[in-house]
C-alpha cells in the first residue's frame, strides 16, 4: 500500500484526542480546536510532505465544525 503521510496524522491526531480529552472513556474525546490546531500543524511540519496552504486548509475545515461545538475538536471532525 501506499504510504499517506495525511492518513499517519489522523491517527496519531485521534490518539491524541483519545489521550488528552476530559471526556469520560467512550466518549467524543473532544479536546479544544487550539490545542487539536497545535498538534496538528507540529506533526504535519515534523512530516514535510504536507504544505503550509494544505494544512491551513484542513484547519479551517475543522475549525468551522468546532465552532459549532463550542470551540471543541470531535473524532468525527477528522
């Protein structure tokens, strides 16, 4: 298979979530889109073969979900 370095992120990204959400286990594993925004745009320059303008882009994708959510990040954002 190809490797998808996007792909490699969102599941390091839903790991993350998982790990830092307040939610009960089971839950949203919701965690704030500033600190979902922080991670994100780390591993993506960490990885290289994401752009600045690809990342700014899936960003503000997520962040238009999570203003509907109170400012937070949901699993099924991404």
């Amino acid at each position: 298979s190809c490797w998808n370095p996007l792909q490699s992120i969102l599941s390091s990204m839903k790991q993350a979530c998982e790990i830092l959400t307040r939610d009960p286990e089971g839950g949203a594993a919701r965690i704030p889109f500033e600190m979902f925004s922080f991670l994100y745009s780390y591993l993506a320059g960490i990885d290289g073969e994401i752009s600045e303008t690809e990342t700014k882009a899936f960003l503000q994708g997520i962040k238009e979900q999570a203003d509907q959510h109170s400012g937070m990040v949901l699993i099924r954002h991404f």
